[in-house]
C-alpha cells in the first residue's frame, strides 16, 4: 500500500462523540486507583480523593484523564482482571456522573476490563502492551470505535526490565508500529495514538534514545504521546526521587513538544499546561 494512502496526517480523534483537535498539543492526566504506583502521591483509592483530584486536574486544563487500577511499575504485582474492574469501575462511573464532559481513557492491558469501562464511560483505550497480553483486545477495539493509545513494551510489568535489549531502540519501536498499525487499521480502527514506551522493557539510555529520535515518529502520521512524568529516567539521571522530579520532569516534557509530542501524559497537569502554552508562543 502507497505511503500517501496508508499514512495520511491524522489531527484529530474522535471520543465517544467529541471530536479532539491535537494540532495542539494536550495534556492527559494521571489517575491511578493502586495501592503501588511508583509515584506515591498519584495513588488514589477513595472516591473522594478520585474525584477530588479529577475535578482539580480538570480545572488546571488536562484535555483527558488517564484512569488505571493495574500498576505497571517494574516488577509491579500481577492482579486478577475482576480485581481490576473491582478498582476501577467505580472510579469511571463516579468520574463520568461528576464530569460528564470529560474525556476519559482507560489504562488496561485486558479486552474485557476495556469493553467494560466503556460502557461504564470511558471514551479511550490505553493499552502498554498494544494487544501483545490481550489476542482480544484489537477487535474490541475495533467493534467499541474508540481512539487507542499503542505503546511499545516487550514482555509483561512483572518481566521486563529483563528484556531491555536492542540492536537499535528507535528502529525496533518504529517497526512494530508499522505491523501494529497494519493489523488495527485492517480492523477498521480510526483513532490510533503512539506511545514509544518510555521506561517499558528500556534502559534510561534507551529512553533518551527514543526521545532524541521522536521527531522520526512523524513519518507515521499519528499522533504522538510522550509519557515520562516523574519516570526513573530522569530522577536516575539526576540522582534524586519521583518526589523530586518536577522540573526534570517539566524539562524532558518541552523537549518532547520540540519532537513533536501532541499528548503530555503526566502527574503534574499545571505544569504540563504551562509548558505547552510557552512552547506554542515560542512556536507560533
């Protein structure tokens, strides 16, 4: 098939109805229902708490809410699908009744939590593993028509700091987006959204790698998502802790809007929104 024809420029996605321009870069905040997330202060386990940080994450200017009951840190306990859906279904219903204008997306590996949080108001599939945990999950994808977020990772949470080995990082995450977009778009999914990985199955080494080569991502004609808040990438580097990687974190998130970013997924909505709005003024 023709590059002109396969790869055409998308800009836009559809979520549950409300149609998204990301000629603009946005922000998605990060919402996890864990008992174990790497970042501490992003754990939420109330529904309280839940919808206390959604309604301030809203009102700082995140365009989406990332919302996950399935830590996915380095070696991260490995929990059953109906535990999962114990965590998060309630969280996306009371989000969406509370919010009704929010755009939520999912954070799952598994087909069936997907589908359920849909229907529960979701509007957004985020998978790590880009149907490699789930043989499921491209067909739901495809009969729910929601925008899905594909991540590169090799291996599981639990294994894959053992599998962080490449001949070329860049080369090997850009092939199996090309055969993993091959396969959804062949399903008729619309709305697919790239995410390199960062840290998944990678070396800090690897990671700066694939920052330094985002702009490559382009060629692919999707939307690109860089999610490296408060990631041991950077408090690794600078000898410091998740607790103290904003202004890292900050940094790494404007070099990935000079790479051509569109999405910021991140702890920190504020910042995030600050960034972006300094970086379209410089840009403009």
């Amino acid at each position: 098939m023709a590059k002109d024809t396969f790869f055409r420029k998308k800009a836009t996605i559809n979520a549950g109805g409300k149609l998204i321009d990301l000629s603009s870069p946005k922000v998605m905040g990060i919402i996890n229902i864990t008992p174990d997330s790497f970042y501490a202060d992003s754990r939420k386990n109330s529904l309280d708490d839940i919808l206390s940080q959604a309604e301030r994450m809203l009102a700082e200017g995140a365009t989406f809410l990332d919302i996950g009951a399935y830590s996915s840190r380095p070696g991260a306990e490995d929990i059953s699908a109906d535990e999962e859906l114990d965590r998060l279904l309630p969280a996306v219903r009371a989000i969406a009744e509370a919010f009704p204008d929010a755009v939520l997306s999912i954070d799952t590996f598994r087909a069936k939590v997907a589908e359920a949080a849909v229907k529960a108001g979701g509007h957004i599939v985020n998978d790590i593993s880009a149907g490699s945990l789930d043989t499921n999950m491209f067909t739901t994808v495809a009969r729910l028509q929601v925008p899905y977020i594909l991540m590169h990772m090799k291996g599981t949470p639990q294994n894959m700091v053992k599998l962080a080995n490449y001949t070329d990082v860049f080369s090997e995450v850009f092939d199996y987006f090309v055969e993993k977009i091959y396969q959804l778009k062949r399903l008729g999914v619309h709305d697919i959204i790239l995410d390199p990985g960062f840290g998944f199955a990678k070396t800090a080494e690897h990671s700066y790698e694939l920052m330094k080569r985002l702009d490559e991502l382009k060629r692919l004609q999707l939307p690109i998502l860089a999610g490296v808040s408060r990631k041991r990438m950077i408090y690794g580097l600078l000898g410091t802790s998740a607790d103290e990687a904003l202004n890292g974190t900050t940094a790494l998130n404007t070099i990935a809007l000079m790479k051509g970013a569109t999405i910021l997924r991140v702890h920190d909505v504020k910042e995030a929104v600050e960034a972006v709005n300094v970086w379209e003024a410089v840009t403009a």
